[in-house]
C-alpha cells in the first residue's frame, strides 16, 4: 500500500472513531438530561453542557473543573465574555506559534465575528440597528459554504487585502471602550485556563 493511500485510510479510521465517540458521548448526555427529575438541575446539565462541549471544547467526555466553576459563578452576576476572549486569543495564538494545532474555543462564535468583520457588504440592512438584533441569528440563517476546501480557505485567508475587511462590525455601536489598564498601554484578559494581554490601540481603526 502506497504511503498516500495508508495515511488515508488512517485518516478516514481516525475520523470515523472519533465520530462514534461523539456520538456516544451526546447520546449518554441526552440520556442523563432527560432523566434527571429535578427539572431546574435537568436545565442546568444541558447549560452546562453547552459550556463545555461548545464554549470551552477542551476534552471530549470529561467536564473540566475550571468551566465548572465559571459556571457556578454565572448566578452571582459573573460575565463569560472576557473568559471567552481569553481562551479564544490563547488558542489562536498557540495554533500560530506552532504552525498547527486544534484550536480549543467556541468556533461558532469565531464564525460570527469572520461574517460580521471579512468581506465588506455595499449596503447595510436597518435591522442591526434594531434593540432585537442578533448577530449569532443572522449568521445562523446565512447559507453555508461546505464546497470550500481547507486548502481553498488557507488561500482566501492568506491573500485577504484591507479592502476585504470590515474593521468595525455595523452592529457594534461607538461606545466607550477599554484599551488600557494603569500604566501599561494594553489589557489582560484572564480565561479559565490562564491569561493573555490584549492591545486594542493596535486595532483601534476598527472602532
């Protein structure tokens, strides 16, 4: 067997193993939601599991104590959103050092900010200025391209000129905005697994 056609085949087993573990785990999910008697804890292990299979994917079947704990804190008035940041910035940017990798974070919310930022539109619809607007549904409602190739988004991505981009998002009204913390001319995000700095004056013509 030619070396091509064995990586392949491992590939397409690879694959196809990991499709069935999923499976098994949404199925064994399903089962202990539904049977929970307890209606409200029933509707918190659903939560929960969005959190942790969609917002912080880090292992497969195993709930990780750190999202656990964000969790726990949502009650008390605590917001997701700068963990969220963090672990997407954190990923992103151990995927570019190493030239590869798996990026551990909710890729449809990155797919929300590709449609609202790539690929500037000539006329803006009225309803993002509606109190009833929401980006996610609109993305959800958008068709999806499954004709594009990983090797064809590689090249999109990589020959993207500024004219391309929309450096500010229609919807994201200009509001006061933090771009330091003390001295220091940038921000730290601190997510559920560690920290990054985020510098939003070298991004400021977005706003």
């Amino acid at each position: 067997m030619k070396d091509a056609s064995r990586q392949s085949l491992l590939e397409s087993c690879e694959s196809t193993d990991l499709s069935e573990k999923v499976d098994e785990h949404n199925k064994n999910l399903k089962d202990v939601v539904l049977v929970h008697p307890n209606v409200k804890k029933r509707v918190d292990v659903f939560a929960l599991s969005i959190y942790d299979l969609v917002i912080f994917p880090k292992t497969l079947g195993h709930v990780d104590e750190a999202v656990t704990d964000l969790f726990d804190r949502l009650d008390k008035g605590v917001t997701p959103i700068p963990a969220i940041l963090a672990e997407t910035f954190r990923s992103l940017n151990a995927c570019r050092r190493a030239g590869e990798g798996r990026f551990v974070g909710c890729a449809q919310l990155l797919l929300a900010w590709f449609h609202s930022h790539f690929w500037k539109v000539d006329k803006v619809s009225y309803q993002v200025f509606s109190k009833n607007y929401s980006p996610l549904k609109e993305v959800v409602s958008t068709p999806r391209r499954d004709n594009i190739s990983m090797e064809k988004w590689t090249a999109i991505l990589q020959n993207l000129q500024e004219e391309d981009v929309e450096w500010r998002a229609p919807w994201l009204l200009l509001d006061e905005i933090l771009y330091r913390c003390g001295t220091f001319d940038w921000v730290p995000l601190l997510g559920i697994w560690g920290a990054v700095g985020y510098a939003p004056l070298l991004v400021l013509k977005q706003y």
